[in-house]
C-alpha cells in the first residue's frame, strides 16, 4: 500500500477531528461539573427552607448531625417531646431572606442565612393586630453526612418582638409616673 498525499491529509482530519471532539468532551464534563456544583446549592437552598419551616414547627431532628444533634436529644431527654399542648400555636410563618453558600475550598460544608418572620395565634383570631410576632435570624452550619446534607450547628436570635413597643411604653408611663412620684 502507497501512502498518498490524500491519504496523508486524511490521517491529519482525523487527528484533527480527534482532538477537536477530545476538547469538546472535556468542557462537557467541566460543564456538567459546574451544572451538579449549582444543582447542589439550589436543592442545598430548598433544603435550607424546609429545614427552617419544620424548625418552626418542632420537627427537625431529622436534619440534624454532631453537636447539634446530641443538643436536641439532650433536650428532648430533660423535656421530653413537644406536644400540641405546650407548643404555642402558629397562625403564619414567612421567611423573608434566604441566602445559602458553600465555604471556599470546602465542598462539604455550606451556611445558610435566614429572616424568619412568625405570628402566633393569640385568644382571638379576628384580631389582626393584637397578634403576638417575632422576627428571627437563622444561620445554620451545613455539613454532608453520609451524601446528606445536615446542620451540625444552629445560631438564633430574636430581631424584633412585637411587644416590644408595648413593654417600652409601659416602661416609660412607669418612668414618668415615677418621676412624677418624687
């Protein structure tokens, strides 16, 4: 067999072609990577919302690991387990933020960041207004058990009590009166 010119402008399309098609499969599985990066946080960030809505409702053992774990079944063990009874009644709970985030360098570890709004039912519900409301801060430390996502640790704290204006009120009417006293 003679090799031609034709046969050697042939071999050189394929190489070619190879190299071409060995390039495109690369980037394919480079953007299939960032695609699964970004799936993760989006099903990390619904996680993220489901975990803070069954928080509210006394429900998120199953979310937890480590420390945080052993903490609720410390409680659950001194207080035994919620009930409807001693559970305040939630009429609506809104989340008004909501920001999940891997930590750099880390693929296994995340925070999320929430504002949390609840309102509970007070002795009549045709009364809007008169409604007991707390604002809230969640961050929540992420971490993967086992391919699961799990907090292994929870940092609340109260923004804003919407009773706090009346105990302000009746602080300062105490004050004055007080002041008045004397």
């Amino acid at each position: 067999m003679r090799i031609t010119v034709t046969h050697l402008v042939l071999v050189a399309l394929l190489l070619i072609a190879g190299s071409f098609s060995f390039l495109l499969y690369t980037d394919l599985q480079e953007a299939k990577e960032k695609i699964e990066k970004y799936q993760d946080i989006e099903k990390l960030n619904q996680r993220s919302e489901d975990f803070i809505e069954a928080l509210v409702y006394g429900k998120h053992k199953k979310y937890l690991t480590g420390e945080q774990l052993a903490r609720y079944e410390a409680g659950l063990k001194e207080h035994g387990e919620p009930t409807e009874k001693n559970m305040a009644k939630i009429n609506e709970f809104k989340i008004h933020q909501l920001f999940t985030k891997k930590q750099k360098n880390k693929d296994n570890e995340a925070e999320s960041y929430a504002i949390v709004q609840i309102r509970y039912e007070t002795d009549d519900p045709n009364q809007y207004g008169d409604d007991y409301i707390h604002t809230l801060t969640v961050n929540s430390h992420w971490v993967k058990d086992a391919g699961e996502w799990k907090v292994d640790h929870i940092d609340m704290a109260l923004l804003e009590d919407s009773r706090d204006e009346m105990l302000r009120k009746q602080a300062e009417e105490a004050l004055r009166k007080a002041g008045q006293a004397n």
